[in-house]
C-alpha cells in the first residue's frame, strides 16, 4: 500500500477532528505494558540499559529482544535513539475512516527507519436486534518494521432503525515496549451515544532519562461509529 503524504494525512485527521471533541462516562479498559525502564533518571537509555529493560519482560519483550539483537550495532544505536526522541514520540499519530463495513489500514513513515500505522478491523452483523457493529481500532509504531508501542482499542454497539443505538461498550489496552517513555493512562475509558457512539482513551507518555525530555506527552485514542460509517485517530491532545 502506498504511503499517505504529510498532506493526506493532514487531511484525514482535520475531517474527523472536530467530530470527536466530546465529554463522556466512565467504561472498562485494560493496559497491558511491559516492566519500565529504571526509575533513577540517568542522562541517556544505552543499548545495555534497553535490552536489560526488554529482558524483564516476557512475550513480546522477549521476541523484541531476540530481533533486536539480530540488528547490527549501528541500527541498534539508532534504534534507542529513537525511542527516547521526544520530536519521534510527539509525531506518533493515524488516522483514517470508512464504512463499518469494511477494515481499512494505512501508514505513515516518519523517516525510512520508523513508520506509524493506524488499522481499523470492522465487524458487523445483522438480525431481528438490528446492526452489531464492532470496530477494532491499533495504532502502531514501528522502528526497522519491528512494533515498539500499540494502543488498541475496541468499540462495539448495536443500531436499530427508528430506535437509535444501544449497548454501546468500549475498552483499550496498550502494550509499551519503549523502554525511554513510561505511558500510562491519563484517564479512565470513555463512551458515549449521540449522532453515534464515541470511545476515548486518554494516553500520558511520561520520560524516564533526561535524553527524553521533561514535558509529559498526552494523546488520546478516539473511534467513533455511526449506522454507516466510522472515523478513529491517534493524536496529540
């Protein structure tokens, strides 16, 4: 698939941005992350203090560790210095709409070494209690093609004609293989009907060396689904 220019992405994320400022209720989430980085702040995360972090984690943390040390060592610094970028951290971000109906992906490259996807999988199903829509929303990011932070997040409802929409449930969860940046949730899940059904998720990306910065960067994960349509994004708040 080609890659979405600065411009159409631009694009996507100012068509559904106004769409999803909203307040809302508190619903269930998860987060799942790996164990942090050390707390004593230190001036830089080295190779040695990533791997050290990845091997206290088991799953994915182990399955990073073993292709991260298939790197050469220059991709290996080049590796931490990314993940303990701020300017990389801020620029993480998708999104992308469509009908629920239909799953969509898309991308963007950062550089020729890092890449954010967004994904949509969009499941419906009709019977006498009307449309079941479920749509599954992950945002990734990637450094040599190899997955270092993903939120997912997951919105289902139920429409009806005449009746409106009903049963609407929502809950995200995060896995956090960074290393540089602790990411935590800035607050509880949220959900709502209107013209539609809107979950939030709210993002706090706290830096644990100095190289990282000092300023806290808070995102928030947003999907809304309608009868027909959905939009969902990833972006700085």
């Amino acid at each position: 698939m080609r890659t979405l220019t600065r411009a159409t992405r631009t694009g996507v994320l100012a068509a559904t941005a106004g769409a999803l400022l909203f307040t809302g209720v508190a619903a269930q989430g998860t987060a799942l992350a790996a164990p942090q980085a050390p707390k004593a702040p230190k001036a830089k995360l080295t190779v040695q203090d990533y791997r050290a972090f990845l091997k206290k984690g088991g799953g994915s943390s182990a399955k990073l560790l073993k292709s991260f040390d298939r790197l050469p060592q220059a991709k290996q610094q080049k590796f931490v210095g990314y993940l303990q970028s701020a300017a990389v951290q801020k620029a993480f971000d998708a999104g992308l709409g469509g009908y629920v109906t239909t799953s969509k992906r898309n991308w963007e490259d950062y550089n020729k070494d890092v890449r954010f996807t967004g994904d949509v999988r969009a499941v419906t199903r009709s019977d006498k209690a009307g449309r079941h829509t479920t749509l599954t929303f992950t945002a990734t990011e990637s450094i040599y093609n190899l997955p270092v932070i993903s939120h997912k997040s997951v919105l289902s409802y139920t429409y009806r004609p005449g009746v409106g929409y009903k049963s609407p449930k929502f809950k995200s969860s995060l896995t956090n293989l960074n290393g540089a940046f602790a990411v935590t949730r800035g607050a509880a899940d949220s959900v709502r009907t209107s013209s539609g059904v809107w979950g939030v998720a709210t993002w706090k990306y706290t830096p644990l060396y100095k190289s990282a910065g000092t300023t806290p960067i808070v995102k928030t994960q947003t999907t809304l689904g309608t009868s027909a349509k959905f939009s969902a994004r990833l972006a700085n708040r």
